[in-house]
C-alpha cells in the first residue's frame, strides 16, 4: 500500500438541515476533480457539480444517492430538492439560521 498523491487541503462547508422535522447534517465542498456532498449519519454521498448554480446534475447524483441507500424514488427526489435548496441558499447567501 502506498499513497499515490496528496492533495492541496480544500474547503468544506458542514451544515445541519431541517426537513420535515427531520436533521441531516450535510458536509459538501470542492476537491481536485469537482464538488461533493455528503451525509455521513445516512450513508449518502454523491458528486456535484458546483452548488451555488442550481443544475439538474445535482439533482439526479443527489436522488440516487438517497435511493442506493432505500429511498423510495419520489421520497428520494423530494429530499434531494431540499437539501439542493438550502446548499443553493447557503452558497448564494440567502438564508440565515434560525
């Protein structure tokens, strides 16, 4: 075992988001080849393409990150808007925490 290369630290962004009653600590940032999101208490983690641009790539890399994990389709979908949403906004500099 060896490590092939290490790379420049990058910036990660960790916040906890509401929906439906329901906490999803959210941990996203860039690394050397795009963006990521992950969601360590739920086994989610997907690529990204930058989050402070809504895209539709976002969308389905988050959706079928949450149905690999059993989401239903649909449930999935609904929560991926969510998530995408508040990323958007914290990136944008649209909300504040309550």
């Amino acid at each position: 075992m060896k490590i092939e290369q290490k790379f420049s630290p990058q910036l990660h962004k960790e916040i906890s988001i509401e929906v439906g009653g329901m906490s999803y600590l959210t941990i996203y940032g860039r690394h050397v080849n795009g963006w990521y999101l992950c969601m360590p208490g739920r086994n989610v983690s997907c690529e990204l393409s930058n989050p402070a641009q809504s895209s539709v790539w976002n969308l389905n890399s988050l959706t079928d990150a949450f149905h690999k994990v059993g989401y239903e389709p649909e449930q999935a979908k609904e929560l991926a808007v969510e998530i995408l949403n508040a990323i958007y906004d914290n990136e944008n500099g649209k909300k504040q925490c309550s």
